[in-house]
C-alpha cells in the first residue's frame, strides 16, 4: 500500500480499491527559491488489454 494525495482535476469519487493509478508529478507551490513538486495519483482509463507494466494496485 502507497499512500498520496489524488492528482489535480480528479477527488476521491474518481477512485476505487484496486483500481489502476499512475504516478504524475505536479507542482505544490513556488516560492522565492523556485517550483516545488509533489508526487500525486491519477486515476488511469480504459488500460483494455494492456499489461499491469507501471500500474498500482
């Protein structure tokens, strides 16, 4: 189990127990020292039959 917050655009509603997820990277903020990033989940559509390659359950 990997925990995160849920990529912009997408809330909870958009996932479910052993649903595909891909790993984004989005910004957090920017300050005075420049952009500060943050891992976050992302739900993935239609995976059809492709492999589990990259994919989180």
């Amino acid at each position: 189990m990997v925990l995160g917050q849920v990529a912009d655009g997408y809330g909870v509603e958009d996932l479910a127990v052993g649903a595909h997820v891909e790993l984004v990277v989005e910004p957090l903020y920017v300050d005075g020292s420049g952009e500060r990033t943050v891992w976050r989940w992302k739900p993935v559509d239609g995976l059809g039959d492709e492999t589990d390659e990259g994919a989180v359950r």
